[in-house]
C-alpha cells in the first residue's frame, strides 16, 4: 500500500520491520517556510534504513515523509516539531506555522497510526505473536564534522530500546536477539551491542505496547552512524551493507524464540 507519507507491504510472517525515521519528503507548503536545508535535514533523519526491512518476509513499514513535517516516533502533541528546542536548537521554521498546516500534519500523523492499529491487529489475528523491528540510526559527531567521535560507552553501534516491553514475557526473545547480533561476524569484528543505553525506545515502540500488550514485541533497533558520515551524507557500502546480513542472521533465532513463547 502506498500513501501519501509511508508505504507498506504485508508480508506473510509474525515479524514486522519498521523504518519510519528513514523519509525526507515535505509537502510543498511545508517546504515553503522551513528554515533548513536538505543537508541539516538528512542528518537528523535516518536515512538508508528503509532498505534493511527488506530482510524480512514479513511486513514492512516504510515512512516517505520527513519527520520535520510530524514526527512519528512522538507522542501526537510534540509531532510537529515548532521551535528549536523540539529539534536539537535547529531553526525549524523562517516563520511560525500556521495551525492549519500542523492540522494537515497531524491528520497524516492520526491516519499513519490508525494503518498501523489495523495491521497489528490483523497480525493479531494471524499469528497470535509476532515481533515488530523498528529500525532507525543516530548521530554520534555531534560537535561537528571534524570533532572526536562522541564517548562510545555512551553510545553503543547497535543501541537496542526495549523501555517499553515487558521482559518476563519477551526477555529471552530479547537477548537472543542481542547475543546473535553481538556474535555475527561482522567483517572480522563483533558490534557492540546493548540495551538501553542510548534509547529506550520512542513513541511508536510504546504505542504497540500499550495498544498490543498480550502479542506484540517491539524492539527499537538504533545503529550508530557508523556506516555513513553524518555531516556530508556519504555511505560506507561495505559497512552499510554488512548491516542486513547482520540483522538477517538473527530472524531462525527470533522465529524460534517466538514459537517458544506461543508453546
């Protein structure tokens, strides 16, 4: 299914993957008044993540709109980001917006999650269980592009969120997940994989929680831009294409994991 804002294909499955930080479109009135350009954009998006949900034959959730017309990782009130504080002191807008272009924004904001309650749910129905990977990335050069890169042990290269979760149910899914990510040969190296260090997860890995307790596992998979330079937009292909053979080798050990847990 194609939208106006993201595109999704059903898969056949229990496991989704989600990259709905990876848009860079704006509607053109949008367009109009914002107060940055594509390069500052592009750096707080996550872009090239749309291209790792292709490792599942399950669904996948790809936004195509950009998270500075509405965030989708947000609670619906902070969605539209309006001033800089919303958006790390960046100048969002060359004039204030106009609350019907934030009407507009938060429609798609609404239909986008009304989508997803009903793909869920049909999930739901199907399989009883499944996962949903929600794939994003993060800056880790903040102070510029030739600053140091920021402290590691703060910032781990596989950040994976699971604030939200409840770990009786799904803790043996979860570090399955993260030892056999941890494990993968990773062009002669190992990630540096760990749990809530960096993120806990966002709105949409809380959304699928609160609204599908009892079958739906989220986990919020950040990867540190390490595979890219996140000041000129340039891709490392060898890293960046290491990254789904990395993640693909974790699905036998999580549809394993999740048989276990319907048992």
């Amino acid at each position: 299914m194609k939208s106006v804002g993201w595109e999704i294909t059903e898969g056949r499955e229990p496991i989704v993957a989600t990259a709905i930080h990876d848009g860079h479109e704006l509607r053109a009135e949008v367009l109009e008044i914002t107060g940055l350009s594509d390069s500052d954009r592009l750096r707080e998006e996550d872009p090239y993540t749309g291209a790792w949900t292709n490792i599942v034959a399950g669904t996948r959730i790809i936004a195509r709109k950009s998270r500075f017309e509405y965030d989708l990782n947000r609670q619906r009130h902070r969605a539209v980001y309006r001033v800089p504080e919303d958006a790390w002191g960046l100048p969002v807008w060359k004039r204030e917006i106009s609350e019907p272009l934030v009407t507009q924004s938060l429609a798609e904001y609404d239909a986008f999650y009304a989508e997803a309650h009903r793909i869920f749910s049909e999930m739901e129905r199907r399989f009883g269980r499944y996962i949903v990977l929600d794939f994003h990335s993060y800056n880790h050069r903040r102070g510029g592009a030739a600053a140091p890169i920021d402290d590691p042990e703060a910032n781990p290269e596989v950040n994976v969120g699971t604030g939200s979760l409840d770990r009786d149910r799904w803790g043996s899914l979860v570090d399955r997940f993260i030892g056999e990510l941890t494990d993968f040969d990773f062009l002669g190296r190992h990630l540096d994989v760990r749990e809530n260090v960096k993120f806990k997860g966002g709105n949409f890995s809380r959304w699928i929680h609160a609204n599908f307790a009892a079958s739906a596992c989220c986990l919020a998979v950040e990867f540190k831009k390490f595979f890219m330079d996140e000041w000129t937009g340039e891709i490392d292909s060898r890293e960046y294409e290491a990254i789904p053979r990395a993640l693909a080798a974790t699905l036998p050990g999580l549809r394993e994991s999740l048989q276990k847990i319907d048992r």
